[in-house]
C-alpha cells in the first residue's frame, strides 16, 4: 500500500485522521481540497507531503490546462503559467516547517515550461526517489544502530510517526526499526504517544502492530525518564528541515529526547532523506516553528478537555541542536554532527538497496 500516490489523474491518499480505527483511501482533485488535507494531517510527514507538494503542482497543471480557454473561447493550447506559480504559491504555504513541501513544489516547478505532462513526470520521479531513499535510510541506519550500541539485538526509542505514512512505502526512523525487525535486530520499540495528535499512539503503534514487532507505547513525559533507567540503547527520529549546521526540526518533544539520550548516553539519531536537509537555512534559530493553536490542547476528538476561554501555545515542532545529535543518517550518507562532523562536507555516497 502506498500511503499516496497519483492514480488515473487524480492524487489518492491515506486518510490518516481516521487511522487506526479506519483505512481508507481518498481521491483529491482540486487544490483547495489537498490544501485542506494537508492543514488537518490527512496527509502528513515531511516526505510524503514533499510528494504532496509535487503532485500537488502537478494537478494544479492538469487543471488549469483542463480549464483554460482562449480568447475565443476554445481550449487553450499553451499552459496559463502564472496562473500554475499562483496556485503552487498557496500550496507551498500550508505547512511551514517540513521543508520537503516547499522543495516538492520548487521542483516539479522546474518542469513548468515543458508543460503538464513533465511536471507529473517530475512528481513521479520525487515518488520513485522517496520508496528508493528508504529502503536505503533503514539499510545505513540499521548497520549504524548497531555500530554505535555495540547491541545487537537492540531497543530502540521513537517519537511521532516516520513510517511508511509519513512516506510513500516505508519510512525514516521507523523504517530503520522496520529493517531491525527484518534483520534479527530489534529487540523492542518505544514508540511515544506524541500528543497532542497522538501520530505515535494511532499511528506508529498501527504500524508496528501490522509488521509485527515486539514494542510497548510510552506516554511522552515518560520517555526521557525511562531512557535514563535504560530502557532503549538509541533513540531514533525523523527531521522536518535540518538547518545547514545540523540543527534538526522536528516533532515537538523530540529536544526533550535528545537532552535525556546526553544524560543517559545513548546515541540520538535523526533519520531523514536528502530533501529534508536545507543548507539555505543556516540554524535552527531560522526555522519557523508552525502553531497549531488553542483547539488541539484543549481537547481530543471533538471533546472539550480544558475550560473554555483559555489560551495554549501549541508548537507542533521543536529543534534539536546539533550538539545533541549523535549521527543524521540519510540515504546518501551519514553525518556525525556530535563529533564534528558538517553537511557542507561530508560527500554523497551511492544509494544502498
Ligand atoms: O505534524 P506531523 O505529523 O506532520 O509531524 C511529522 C513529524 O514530525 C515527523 O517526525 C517528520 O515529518 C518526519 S516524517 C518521516
């Protein structure tokens, strides 16, 4: 199952609201629906929704083209390019700190010029790229876990979801734990619940539920203390833009991890394919932080739980500084921002598959 991809004109996506209770599949067509289903973690995860943000401009195409008439009101032959960035503008902008939206949309802009037909073909090849990027993350990731514990088998730690939903097929650093599991390695997993969404609860415990691996769910506030009593040997994450000097955003709680992977030593690692490393961002100070406002905190599931009336701040993301971070693992390469290692200089390597 692919968590999205683009089917007989249309992009079709894993509806991850409904998830675990449901599985279910939804058509979009139009961009303020994809909009829409971006802004309320239908679709969500910063690779899958770079492949949103393509296949996004590449619907954009096909219906501005599908719409457009000339002058003389007969189907127009040239695509309305202004029209095209208009529209791409907007979705860019739905979610601000996963940078692999905005990226997926520049790119499959690039093909703008040679019409709607290249931007899909551009939206394709990002699809093909992300199911290649993680199975080579969880070979690299795998070999390095065990590496750097001296484990094997090993207990791991994660935060949110960074599988196959937040992906096409299979995942960052639950594709790393996925690959454990394939190869012997994985003892047991801690997925934390990840509120106030709960994308560990409903959707990594779902996951790892349907691969079969042994894992018990930690509420978030327990994680750091557990990892100091020693209950996981590494700590592994996802990343939604890794700032030029190793600077990792990502899931709110994941810096609260990291602090506790120092104080326990054990090794923090982020999980995260090229596309998520922006080098025009210098450090994590740069990365707009997106707030996702009062309702989440104070309630779930249409129930209010706190007073009315009350604020909340609600940052769905976090920073974790690169000091803290042991290893950035990515399909190309492995960067040891904790002894010293840069982005801008450690080289790309082979895919490994
Ligand atoms: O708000 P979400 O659910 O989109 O947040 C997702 C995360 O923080 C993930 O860890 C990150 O995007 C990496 S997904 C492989």
């Amino acid at each position: 199952m692919r968590t999205i991809d683009w089917v007989d004109g249309a992009i079709e996506l894993v509806d991850q609201t409904l998830l675990p209770h449901r599985l279910e599949q939804r058509r979009v067509t139009d961009l303020p629906d994809l909009i829409s289903d971006i802004q309320r973690l239908a679709v969500r995860g910063a690779p899958a929704l770079g492949v949103a943000g393509a296949m996004g401009v590449a619907l954009i195409a096909a219906n501005v083209a599908a719409g457009g008439t000339s002058a003389d009101g007969s189907a127009a032959v040239a695509l309305d390019r202004d029209e095209v960035v208009r529209q791409a503008h907007l979705l860019r902008e739905a979610r601000p700190t996963a940078v692999n939206l905005s990226w997926g949309v520049d790119r499959a802009l690039t093909r703008l010029d040679e019409g709607a037909a290249a931007i899909l073909e551009e939206a394709l090849a990002i699809r093909d790229e992300d199911i290649a990027a993680c199975i080579s993350m969880g070979l690299r990731g795998a070999d390095l876990t065990r590496e750097l514990t001296g484990k094997d088998p090993v207990r791991v730690m994660t935060i949110c979801n960074t599988g196959g939903l937040a992906t096409v097929e299979r995942g960052t650093a639950l594709g790393v734990i996925q690959t454990l599991l394939e190869q012997g390695s994985l003892a047991e997993a801690f997925p934390l619940e990840t509120r106030p969404l709960l994308q560990g609860a409903r959707l990594t415990a779902w996951e790892l539920q349907r691969m079969g691996a042994p894992f018990r769910l930690l509420i978030d506030s327990a994680g750091p203390f557990l990892l100091s009593r020693g209950i996981a040997d590494a700590v592994f994450i996802g990343a939604d833009r890794i700032a030029a000097n190793g600077d990792s955003a990502n899931k709110i709680g994941s810096f609260s991890l990291a602090l506790a992977a120092q104080h326990a030593g054990v090794p923090f690692i982020v999980v995260a394919p090229e596309s998520t490393v922006d080098m025009k961002t210098a450090s994590g100070a740069d990365i707009e932080i997106e707030d996702r406002g009062v309702d989440e905190v104070a309630g779930f599931g249409g129930t209010r739980t706190a007073p009315e009336g009350i604020g909340a701040v609600n940052p769905a993301f976090d920073v974790t500084p690169h000091e803290l971070i042991t290893a950035i693992v990515t399909e190309r390469r492995i960067i040891r921002p904790g002894s010293g290692e840069t982005l801008a200089t450690v080289p790309l390597e082979p895919l490994r598959s």
